[in-house]
C-alpha cells in the first residue's frame, strides 16, 4: 500500500449487514475505507461484489479499486462521492434509480444520486456492451498464455476491461492499461485495476 494509504480504515465483512452499519455510521465521517473480503474458492461467507456495491451506492458511496491481500483473500477501497468532481457510470445511476424503487436509498445517497444526474456520466459515449479494442486484440495475440487464461475470463469481466481501455484520455494511459491487463491475464487475475 501507499504511504499516504495506510491510515484507511478496513472493515472485515461476512454478512452485508457488517457493511451497511459500518456505512450507516461512518458515510458522512469517513472518506474512504477497505473492505476484506474472502475469495470465492474459501468456506468463509463474503456478500458478493455486487450487494457491497449496491450497499455502498445507497449512502452516497462507491467501489474504485481491488488489490489482493494473500490467497483467500483481497480488499475493496470505497470512497465517498465527492460533490463537486464525482462523475457516475451509466451502471451507477441504473443501479441508483432501482435501490431508489425498492426504497433502499439514504437521504445522503438519494442527494449525491441528484447531483449525479445533473453530470454527463464518465463513460458517456462508450458503448455499453464494446468489442475488444484492436490494441488489446493485438497484444493477446503476443502473449499465448494472456490471450488463452483472458478467452476464459467471464463475458462480464472482459466488458468491463474494453470498458477501461475505452475510457483512456491519453495513448499513453491506454498503453498502461492494456500493459496491466495482460499482466493480470497471465495471473488469471480478474481484477480491475
């Protein structure tokens, strides 16, 4: 972990109820926070991704990074949406307006939802379901081990990888990415980072 990363709180969850009351008591407080969760493979309970998230959504919050932590394990960071430069996916909001139908929304949440709303989103005029980028293509061509362990990836996880190469601002940035991406291919590591 960075330096400046280590005073980050961690929160240890088995049951989605440890996240919302973590979150109910600490949104507005805290700015961020890691939450451990254990790797599928292992008999300890984690929520799936998705129920964090979503958690996480309704009190004005929201994933950005996961970095592994041994081999049962791996940590989430969320962060506080910040009012003023906090741009929302087109997914976000899709899964703001369905926790606001099922009620699920946090006065703080429903008010970083509003002021979502009022942005372009940050992957506006990406399409939602990409193909592969040529660059990418290109580079698993390269590297036989990438291109086979990334053909087994799930459909979910390769859009979500064109997603982040398609929303590189710089060459330079979408050459690091794909860099990154074969990496964690050859690792059969699914994690977006």
């Amino acid at each position: 972990m960075k330096k400046a990363e280590k005073e980050i709180p961690s929160v240890e969850v088995f049951k989605i109820e440890q996240w919302r009351n973590w979150l109910k008591k600490n949104h507005l407080k805290e700015n961020k926070v890691y939450v451990i969760r254990y790797k599928n493979h292992t008999s300890s309970p984690s929520p799936p991704t998705q129920d964090l998230m979503h958690e996480a959504i309704s009190w004005g919050w929201i994933d950005t990074t996961a970095h592994g932590i041994d081999k049962n394990k791996y940590m989430i960071k969320y962060s506080k949406r910040n009012e003023k430069t906090s741009k929302w996916s087109k997914n976000t909001l899709r899964y703001a307006k369905l926790l606001i139908k099922r009620g699920r929304m946090s006065e703080h949440g429903l008010k970083m939802y509003k002021i979502g709303l009022k942005k372009k989103p940050h992957d506006y005029g990406i399409p939602d379901n990409p193909k592969m980028p040529p660059e990418l293509k290109k580079a698993l061509k390269n590297n036989k081990k990438a291109r086979v362990n990334f053909n087994l990836f799930p459909p979910s996880s390769k859009k979500m990888f064109y997603r982040l190469i398609l929303k590189a601002k710089t060459q330079e940035t979408k050459a690091k990415r794909i860099k990154n991406l074969v990496r964690n291919a050859i690792n059969n590591d699914k994690t977006l980072r």
